[in-house]
C-alpha cells in the first residue's frame, strides 16, 4: 500500500508517498500511490495516555465490549493508541479489567489511575477504594495484563521512602503524580527519586503560591519533568495552557482527553466509576461543581493547542504523538519513519480528521 500528502517526517511536512508493508512504513518514494491526499497534511496516529471512556462507554464497564467501542470512537478522532485508563477501585475490579481486556482481539494497554491517591485531592475518585500503595496487588496485576499495565498514577507522599516506585520501573510501569497533597520539598524527593511525570497537571495537585511554591511550581524547577495536559479551556484556561506551553516547551508536555462516557454524547448526567456527572456545554462535573474527567476529544486538543498558544503544527503535533510514545516506551509508533508502525492521520486545512489508518489498513474514513 502506498499513500501520499504533506507528510510530517522529522518535524515537518513534506510532499511525499510512504510505502507500506506488512502494517508498518517500509520506505519513501516520490511514487504515485493508490491514497493520494493531495495537500492534506499526514501525522502520525494520536496517542492518548489518559482515556477513561466516551461514546457511552468506560473502562469501568470492565467489558470488552466496551474496549472496543471506546477504541472505534477514538479511531474517529485521530487516536489509533488509547491508553485504557481505570478509577480507583478494588483489586477485584482492576483484575477484572485486565481479564477483560485480554479478551480484546487488538491491543489494549492500561493506565492505573488510583487508587493510591490522597483522599484530601481524589477529585471525582470514589473515596471508599481509596488504599495505601501495594506493589504485590501491582506486580500481579502486571503479570496478568502481560506487561500492558503502561503507567500508574499516585500520590508521592504516600509512598514512604519511595520504594513502591522503585518497584514500578522495574515492572516497566511509568509512575506519574497526581491527586496529591505534596508540598513542593515532597515534589522534589519524588524527582530526586525518579519520578518525573505530572497527571492533569495543576488538577488535583497543591497549586502555585509564592510562599509555598505546592506541586505545581515544583514541577517547573526541572529541565526534566513531563506534564499532561488537557486544553479543553475548563482544566486549564487558554492562558494557563499558553504559559505551561512557554514554561514545558512542545518536548515536555503531553496533550490528553481523560474523557468519560458522555464524550460524544448530549448534555445530561452520567456514571463515572460510580459517582453521578452532570455534564452541559462539554463541561462535567459532580453535584458540588468538581471537574469530573472531560469531554475533549484530541482533535479538538490539537485545534485549542493551536489556537490557545500560536504555535505551529509542526510543533504541536509532538504533544500528541513522539511524547507521550517516548514517555511510555512504545518505540514502534509516534513518528513517521521506516521500521515505525503505519498508524497515520489525514488531517484537512482546519485539522480535522479525514482519514485514519491503523497498521496499514483505513479504520476511519470521514
């Protein structure tokens, strides 16, 4: 299979057609090409790390059934790697998530979100699964995903002496913090430490105060340190995403949805792993007005990056693609180059999503 357009290759588009074989990009020619995108632009396919459910459908649901669906709606904007992310729950039901994911005909890879948290920052977490961290609960939960459990996100100051993270890189998981109540002087013993991403950054973490700089300011004391964010102008407002985007620079952020069930959806009210969310104009939130996951999709991330900073495409295609694939480990997608899996999106002047091929072969065509 040959497709050919304004292909994004090493940071910036070329005319040119990329051949494919056996799922992944094979070479590049000037060759004519079976899809001929004209001056449409190609990246490489959206990788979303935190991504709890949408079109009516969650991780929580701990189906198959609903794996896929998420994986087909996420296929419709631009995401050809979702990273399945669960709520604080019981061991049991994480479990059950991972059983049912192994069921899944295609690949599914998991992000703990909880339920080592701080109950004082759980955000739309259920506090009754909220637990002190237990690497035996994690490594044999890792041993059942077969290694698919991605990234784990937890509160820093409940891990004492920081040997639970410790654990985790040995068990390929990537931890990451969030909900937490850590002061700036606990942030910088968890970077000392090795851990160097930020979930939600600002959201459900200590702010920045300029007595007490709080998890926020800590995290731009680094040259190293990693944030997620997500732009849908609720989570962080478009001048707060301008200012991270100035602070972090396109090599130090990742752009994520954590959306939930109602993304796609109509305004009304949803579960969200067993708490009530009201969601109206895109907002979701629970009855006493917290922010509760969103209804962001990353083609609209993208657009609002876009909008929101007045940086160029070249240089925020990064946030959604070659970071958060670095991040993780996954060598094999985020770019477009020979050896890379041929996972690819057709975006049109205004970036919105054309086409979508996944290993080689149209799994979305608009």
């Amino acid at each position: 299979m040959k497709i050919r357009g304004n292909i994004y290759y090493k940071g910036k588009f070329e005319k040119r057609t990329v051949e494919i074989e056996k799922g992944r990009i094979s070479s590049f020619s000037e060759s004519k090409a079976e899809l001929d995108f004209g001056n449409d632009i190609v990246v490489p396919g959206f990788i979303d790390s935190h991504i709890h459910g949408c079109n009516g459908s969650d991780v929580m649901d701990m189906s198959s059934k609903s794996f896929e669906t998420i994986r087909e709606f996420c296929f419709s904007r631009g995401v050809t790697t979702p990273v399945y992310t669960t709520l604080s729950a019981s061991y049991n039901d994480l479990k059950k998530v991972v059983e049912e994911s192994k069921k899944c005909d295609f690949e599914v890879l998991i992000h703990l979100e909880g339920p080592y948290i701080n109950p004082l920052k759980k955000g739309a977490q259920n506090e009754k699964y909220i637990r002190k961290p237990d690497i035996a609960e994690i490594k044999e939960l890792q041993r059942l995903a077969e290694g698919r459990i991605k990234l784990i996100t937890f509160a820093p100051e409940t891990d004492i002496n920081f040997e639970f993270s410790a654990q985790l890189k040995k068990l390929g998981i990537v931890p990451s913090i969030g909900h937490t109540n850590a002061d700036a002087q606990m942030i910088q013993r968890a970077h000392e430490s090795g851990i160097k991403r930020f979930t939600h950054y600002c959201n459900a973490m200590n702010g920045l105060h300029h007595r007490e700089i709080g998890a926020v300011g800590a995290a731009m004391l680094f040259d190293d340190t990693i944030i997620e964010i997500i732009a849908d102008g609720y989570h962080l407002s478009p001048d707060a995403v301008k200012l991270f985007y100035k602070v972090f620079s396109n090599s130090r952020i990742i752009g994520i949805t954590d959306s939930m069930r109602a993304t796609g959806l109509k305004n009304g009210t949803y579960d969200l792993g067993g708490l009530q969310v009201n969601v109206s104009d895109g907002k979701a939130t629970l009855e006493n007005g917290t922010i509760a996951g969103s209804t962001l999709t990353m083609d609209s991330s993208l657009r609002n990056v876009l909008k929101f900073t007045g940086t160029s495409v070249e240089k925020a295609i990064r946030l959604y693609t070659s970071n958060p694939a670095r991040n993780i480990g996954l060598k094999d997608r985020g770019s477009i180059a020979c050896g890379k899996l041929a996972d690819l999106v057709v975006l049109d002047k205004e970036y919105r999503v054309k086409t979508v091929i996944k290993t080689g072969k149209v799994v979305y065509s608009n």
